[in-house]
C-alpha cells in the first residue's frame, strides 16, 4: 500500500460501433517537426514527459445511444485525442468525464477536460473525451441522475474495448479521469460493486479525480483491497467539493491499502486549472507506475 499527500503551494493569486475517423478530425500543432512528433528528447521519457509536439483529435464519434430524463433519445457522442504520426500500438488510453454539477451547460468539450486531454495526448496516451446524460435540475432526483451518467460512461467503455484495435489501445490498461461533477461520477463508478453484471472492471487500472471527491455520504460504494488506485487533485480552499471530503476518501482507501495519493493545492479553490501544468506532472508519475506495471 501506498498513500501520498503533496502540497503545491500557491506563489501567485490567481485552475460495436465502427469508427469513421475522416469525417471529424484535425491536428494540433506547436512547433511541431515534419514528423508530428520530438525525435531528439534527450532524457524525457514517454508517458512521463511530453514528447509529442502535434496531436491528433477525432470529434464527435457516436458511441451509444441514450433516452433522456425527458423521454427524447439522444445520441452519445465522444472525442477522441492521440498523439499524431504515433506508430505505436497498444497504447494506455485515459477515458475523460467532464464536469458541471451534471447539467445541461456542460459536455465534453468542457475546457479543463480538453486541455489535460491534449497534456496526456502530448505523452503518448490515447484520451477520450465522452458525453454523457445530463439534466435541467439533477438535484431532483441525484440517484437517477447518477445512475444515467455511469450507464453512459460504462457504454463508453464497451465501445472503447470493442475499438481497442481501431484505437491501438491497450484494453488491459484504461484509466478512468473525471473534474469535479466527473470526479464524482468516476468515483462511484470506479468503486461499485464488481458483483453488478452490468459492470466490467476489466481492464480498469487507475482513477485521476481533479477536485470532485464525493462527500461520503453520496457514496454508492464498499471499497476494497482491490480498489482501483486512485490519485486526487484538490485545492485546499474549495467551496464547492469541500478539501475534506478528498481528505476523508484517502483515509478510507489507505485503510484497505489501496495505493492513492493526493495533491493538495495550498490556497486553491474549485477548479484550479492554473496548476495543470504542475499537478499534470504528479499525475504522469503516478499513472507511469500503474501502466509500467502491466
């Protein structure tokens, strides 16, 4: 077991389906070579470092389709960012749930979401960017909306598998990520009972919860020894997901010797982003043991 919590001080006041990857892509670039990619990179190290200059996104790919609070069917849609020119196969893949407080304002093309995905993709995973069902008023009914949300991200998940080859994924090493609402959702998910047949944990090797730690008492869970390892994100001023209740999950999962660790942010409140650079790094880290592993 293995239990972490940095602290990153604050200096300044300030953060089935087939795929069709021609009809919804475009690259990214910054300074990138002929090849899309650093061929000199010295000591850096992928999946640690970013090496890549130029990525690769796939937008708006249908993986599933859903009915709405409301009774209308509305179709799941994801994005997909890899590193550009990659020939590498078998690649770990981050799934990405965005946040919002599960409302209809929000979806995958959230900016925080499309920025560490972008981050991870320059490190050579493969990260996908995936909608799923939201309300006008989810406090209404919290458990439904919940519930809608995992089934969505667990669709997600078949698709994922059932395109690993399309993808050159590593179906064996996926990790689950989610920002505030997200975190929240990949919580739940992540640490549901393994005996709900319409759960596949497979596969499932991580969790990166950015500053969406459920109050306990939201919990839908009995953590385990076999618990997915888990890495927080928080800032210690947050109103919104309150420090404690990150605080109060470590102790839960250092209690069944899940490996976790949480990076506090000194000062920060909801939503931190400014500090991606930095805590984007204690997550490289800590993922590059999990994936080495495997």
């Amino acid at each position: 077991m293995e239990q972490k919590i940095l602290r990153l001080l604050v200096f300044t006041v300030v953060a089935g389906i087939t795929i069709n990857f021609a009809t919804a892509s475009e690259t990214e670039s910054a300074n990138a070579d002929s090849s899309g990619k650093k061929l000199n990179q010295g000591n850096l190290v992928r999946y640690l470092d970013p090496i890549f200059d130029e990525i690769e996104i796939q937008k708006d790919i249908v993986f599933g389709e859903s009915v709405t609070f409301a009774g209308n069917t509305e179709k799941l849609l994801l994005d997909v960012y890899s590193p550009a020119n990659d020939e590498k196969k078998n690649r770990p893949v981050i799934v990405w749930a965005h946040g919002g407080g599960f409302k209809t304002k929000y979806d995958k093309s959230q900016g925080y979401i499309v920025a560490i995905a972008k981050q991870f993709a320059q490190r050579g995973y493969v990260c996908l960017s995936v909608n799923y069902r939201v309300r006008e008023n989810p406090g209404e009914d919290m458990s439904g909306t919940l519930d809608d949300a995992m089934e969505d991200v667990i669709s997600g998940l078949h698709w994922l598998r059932n395109n690993s080859n399309e993808l050159n994924i590593d179906k064996d090493r996926i990790v689950l990520g989610g920002g505030s609402a997200g975190g929240f959702l990949i919580a739940n998910l992540c640490y549901k009972n393994a005996d709900d047949p319409s759960w596949n944990k497979l596969g499932i090797i991580g969790l990166v919860n950015l500053w969406g730690a459920p109050d306990l008492k939201w919990k839908t869970w009995e953590l385990t020894k076999n618990t997915s390892p888990t890495i927080m994100v928080h800032g210690t001023e947050d109103k919104g997901a309150p420090f404690s209740n990150a605080e109060k999950l470590l102790v839960e999962l250092k209690a069944k010797g899940v490996k976790c660790e949480l990076v506090a942010i000194e000062g920060a409140g909801h939503t931190p982003v400014d500090h991606m650079d930095d805590f984007a790094k204690n997550i490289s880290h800590f993922l590059y043991d999990l994936i080495s592993s495997k």
